[in-house]
C-alpha cells in the first residue's frame, strides 16, 4: 500500500526535552515536506528537501531541525528551543516537478507539558 | 516574498447555495497553484490544480476554478454545494524554481442540510 506514514499519531514529551518525529514514504517521490497546522493559520511550512542529503528552512524553522540521509525519510526533531511546540504536524511528500500533487501523512500531535 | 492568502476564513451556507472561495497568491517566476481539501478526520487531499493552460480548470466533486493573472487570484468555485462538502479548503502555491509548497490560511466551510 503506497502512502506516507507518520508515527507516533500521538506524542507528550516534557518541557525542555528533544523529540524526533518520523516520516516515511513509499512513494518514491523526490520532495518532502514539514508543516506545521494550528487553528486559524492554515499549514504553516517548517522545512522542505527535494532530493535527498539537502533541505532548506521554510517559513517558521526556529527550534526545528531535519535531515535526509534517505530518499523514503524526513525526521524532523523539535528542540528545546522552539517556545511553542505543542501542535499537529504534517508530512508531505510529491515528485519533483512544480505541478505534481503532493500526498500527506495523517500526522502527528505533539503534546509538550 | 512567495505568499497565499485566503479571504474568508469561515463560510456557512445552506445546501445548493453557490460557493466561491477567494485565494490570492504572489510570487516571483513560475508558479503552480493547487486547492486542498480536508475533510473531518481525514487527510488532505487535491481538488484541482493549476500550472498552465486554460485558466478555467476542473477538479473532483463539482469543483472548478479560476487563474486570473492579472489579479494574482486562484478563487475556488461550486455552484450547488452539498451538506457533504463541509471541510476546510485550502489553497496552495508551488514555485517552479525551488520547489517551495506554501499554503493560505484556509476556509472552513459548513453546509447547513
């Protein structure tokens, strides 16, 4: 079954603590995408990598960090340092042309307290 | 700077009732426009897309829009809406150059049966 999958769909971390939320496709598309979706601000764009070992800083990157060592994943970790962490989180992926539809993940909601 | 702004923020309507949501984009170069949907518990998912052509394009479900260059708008339209089409709608834009994914504010939508 071709999808994104997201896991956990739901996360409590601790204030002050890292946390690593995992994305996996099996689309073989070259683009991933991180947003980050609260209430009345719509998906808000955390970071993006359209080929594999390069990623770029969306609009809201502060206290975000990502990699992609492989084409089918994109981690993205929550630090310490992002002030208001406690959100849903989306995952993206599409293929690499500006016109192609991009596929989401169910999500994951972040819960720090 | 490449942004998607989307007027109304929520839309109640009575069954049949026209729909016509309003999306305006700016951005430098090329750029592909898209209308996602998210239904109640659900994932996001496309309703139309733009990126060259005839301005007048078609999606699932009855939906259509409208690219007006000379207005930087992408407005989403249905002439009879459904108690079914209740969701948020969002409207997105895709650089051709770097492959940014961005997305407006969304719409929530209610139809009155």
């Amino acid at each position: 079954d071709g999808g994104i999958t997201q896991s956990p769909k739901y996360l409590f971390r601790k204030e002050g603590q890292n946390v690593t939320l995992s994305c996996e496709q099996n689309l073989n598309h070259d683009a991933m995408y991180w947003y980050r979706q609260d209430p009345g601000q719509g998906l808000r764009l955390i970071y993006y990598s359209q080929i594999v070992n390069d990623f770029q800083k969306g609009d809201i990157a502060e206290g975000y960090s990502v990699s992609r060592e492989k084409k089918e994943s994109f981690p993205l970790t929550v630090t310490s340092a992002q002030k208001n962490p406690t959100a849903f989180y989306l995952c993206a992926s599409s293929g690499i042309q500006g016109n192609t539809e991009a596929f989401f993940g169910q999500g994951t909601r972040l819960t720090v307290v | 700077a490449q942004s998607v702004s989307q007027h109304n923020h929520h839309v109640i309507l009575s069954e049949a009732a026209s729909l016509e949501l309003g999306c305006n984009y700016s951005y430098g170069g090329t750029v592909n426009l898209f209308w996602y949907v998210q239904y109640p518990g659900q994932h996001l998912q496309l309703l139309l897309k733009y990126f060259s052509g005839d301005p007048l394009v078609k999606g699932i479900k009855g939906f259509e829009a409208e690219f007006i260059k000379s207005k930087f708008s992408f407005n989403l339209r249905k002439p009879s809406v459904q108690w079914s089409d209740t969701a948020e709608y969002f409207c997105a834009g895709r650089s051709s150059n770097t492959g940014k994914l961005i997305f407006g504010q969304g719409t929530t939508l209610q139809v009155k049966p």
